[in-house]
C-alpha cells in the first residue's frame, strides 16, 4: 500500500477503492492465503494510481486489461522468468545505492550502566539497472552480523559458505537484508570513550551482547510537596561525528504545571552556577500528555548541553514524575557495527554501474534515574 498510495490514509483507501480492491484479489487467493507479494509483479497487474489512468478510466478505456494482455508493452506480468525482477528493464546511467540502516534500543540505570542494548539493522537497496545483473555484494567485517533475514533474491548458501551477498536484485527499492549487531568485546574497541572523561565517570558496561551509548547523561531531582526541581546534563562521547534531531521526553506526571526551564550549553559556567546559553535547543511541555520535551538540533562532537528547571503540582497530593528520561537520536554517515562494503562485483551484463553506500544510525534509549 505505501508503495502504491504512499502515505496510507481513510481518505487514500477512499479514493482509491478500486486499487485497492485489485491488489487484495491479487495478493491473497481464494483460500485467504498470500499469493503474489512481489511489488514488481504486482505492478504488472495492477497500474499504481495516477492522473493518466484516471482520466483513461473515465474516458472508458480500460487499460489495466490491455497491460494485461500485454499489447500495450509487449510482454504481459509474470513474462519474466525472474519473479521479483521485470524483463526489458533499460536505463540510461545503471546505478545501485545501498543504505545500511541501524537502531539501537537500550535501557540505562541510573548509575549508567547498560542494562541492555540491541542493535537491529537493515540494507535498503535502489537498483536502477539494465537487463538482468547478477550482483555479488562482500564486506569487510561481515562477521558481525547475526540473525540475518534476507530478500528471496539473495542465495542463502553463497553466503553460508563465503559470506557474500549474491542475488539478481529487483527493480527500483527493496530492502536487501535485515540483521543484528553484536558486538565482539575482544575485538571491537570502545570508539565511543572519551578520554578526557573525569575518573568519577561511569563505567560502560562493555559485554557481549551491550552496544556503547554514544552520550552520557546525568540528572537531579528534588521532590517537594507541591512541585520539585530538576536538573539534566548531557555529554557526547562521539569525538569527531555529531548527533542530530536529538529529543528528551520526561512525563512529569498527573497535575503537573508552571514549568519553567533554562537550557545551556557547555561545562562551564559563573560564579553563580550560569552556564553558556543553549543556542540551537529548545524545550515545550505538553500540557495533555505532561510530558516535557527536550530538543536540540545538533550535539557537537563531545559537547555537553543541560536543562534546569522547576515544576509545580496542583491537583495531586505529591508530585509523581516518570523515573527514565526518554531519548531520541540520528547520527548520519554512521553504523554501530562499521560495517564496511568491500566491492560490488557484477556479471550477466558489459556495463559498470554506479554504486553509492551510505550508513545512518537511529536509537532510543531510556536512562533511569
């Protein structure tokens, strides 16, 4: 449906009812059971909504039929031999991408020790070549994968036996392969320590199956009766690459109000306690949720930036904040488990396509207080 309609809605569904229609009677059989998955096949028997097709639907000409039939481009679906890839593909510059995607989730205590971590990754492919290439994808340090799912293209015992990725790819996006990092204590090292961290840092918990959180966060609350009083300090470890669209969420709880906050940035601060202004952050408190969010566009490389504030609670006896912080993160052209493409072999055709590779990192980490 994404593909098709893009971002799916009531109104979309509404809209486009008869496609809709067409691509459960041709996904499903008669049994319910799935029949025709591949996106390329589908879209051999049932054209994606556009103007033109509406237009030619008004009009009365049913062109869906003459796809079909295959008198309108001369091969009808499921020509190819090749399920998931169309025949007499043609393209002016042959070019393949590959994103390698990775999110980590992991939960921190308050003495900022990893509880757990997991890194859950995936390639996302653009292919954009002619006729019918075999590619062969190698990496560098393709041991640090594990629990691998893969595209029907890929030949699951070339990469048991050599750990290539060989697989004749589809046309347009695709996702080529999902997998898990885990890290190999013995030989990946600690690219996230800092070392002008103060001895009276916390440790990072460095097991096998725990990823290095690229940031540190330390908070303080005072509770009263009525309303208490916070700060929360936050400093990369990353030396040299910056983490962006960072957000922190705190729920303050049921009753809580009169939020005043400060954000700063940097370590140092006057005399009386004053830190550099946050140029860049900013904070807002859903008044619904009661939740306080923490927004800062960009976090240099081993920055620190923090948030004092106060609340006050009106309804409730005590206040009751959440004890974790919620944090949300992107780091671009980055991987937690650098992984690296070697080369792109290509045979089946005389060209030499255009690869582009690129990493991006997302995480959501909860840190208790």
């Amino acid at each position: 449906m994404n593909e098709y309609f893009g971002n799916v809605s009531a109104a979309t569904l509404k809209d486009n009812f008869d496609v809709v229609y067409q691509l459960l009677e041709e996904t499903l059989d008669s049994g319910g059971h799935p029949l025709t998955t591949s996106s390329n096949a589908l879209r051999d028997i049932v054209l994606p909504p556009s103007l033109l097709t509406k237009i030619l639907n008004v009009a009365g000409a049913n062109i869906t039929n003459s796809i079909n039939s295959g008198s309108a481009l001369g091969s009808g679906p499921f020509s190819s031999p090749i399920p998931w890839r169309k025949s007499g593909l043609r393209y002016a510059s042959n070019e393949i991408y590959f994103d390698m995607v990775e999110e980590l989730k992991a939960i921190v205590n308050r003495h900022g020790t990893t509880l757990s971590s997991t890194v859950w990754g995936k390639i996302e492919t653009n292919s954009r070549l002619s006729g019918i290439p075999d590619c062969q994808l190698s990496f560098t340090n393709a041991q640090v994968l594990t629990d691998c799912a893969f595209h029907p293209s890929v030949r699951l015992k070339r990469w048991a036996d050599s750990k290539v990725l060989s697989f004749i790819p589809p046309d347009g996006k695709f996702t080529l392969a999902e997998y898990r990092y885990v890290p190999n204590h013995a030989s990946t090292p600690n690219r996230f320590l800092n070392t002008s961290t103060t001895p009276s840092a916390p440790p990072l918990n460095l097991t096998r199956d725990n990823v290095p959180i690229p940031f540190t966060v330390k908070t303080t609350f005072e509770l009263e009766d009525n309303g208490g009083n916070f700060n929360i300090t936050l400093t990369s470890r990353l030396p040299a690459r910056d983490i962006e669209n960072l957000v922190a969420g705190l729920h303050l709880g049921e009753g809580a109000g009169g939020i005043k906050c400060v954000t700063a940035r940097g370590g140092s601060a006057d005399r009386y306690g004053r830190g550099v202004e946050g140029v860049g952050a900013s904070w807002a408190f859903d008044s619904n949720k009661k939740i306080l969010r923490w927004e800062i566009p960009l976090v240099s490389p081993s920055s620190s930036w923090s948030l004092r504030g106060s609340f006050t609670t009106t309804s409730v006896p005590a206040p009751r904040p959440s004890r974790a912080v919620q944090i949300r993160f992107e780091i671009q052209s980055h991987t937690f488990s650098s992984l690296k493409v070697e080369q792109l072999r290509l045979t089946g055709e005389v060209y030499k396509p255009f690869k582009g590779v690129r990493g991006r990192s997302v995480g959501n980490v909860e840190w208790r207080w």
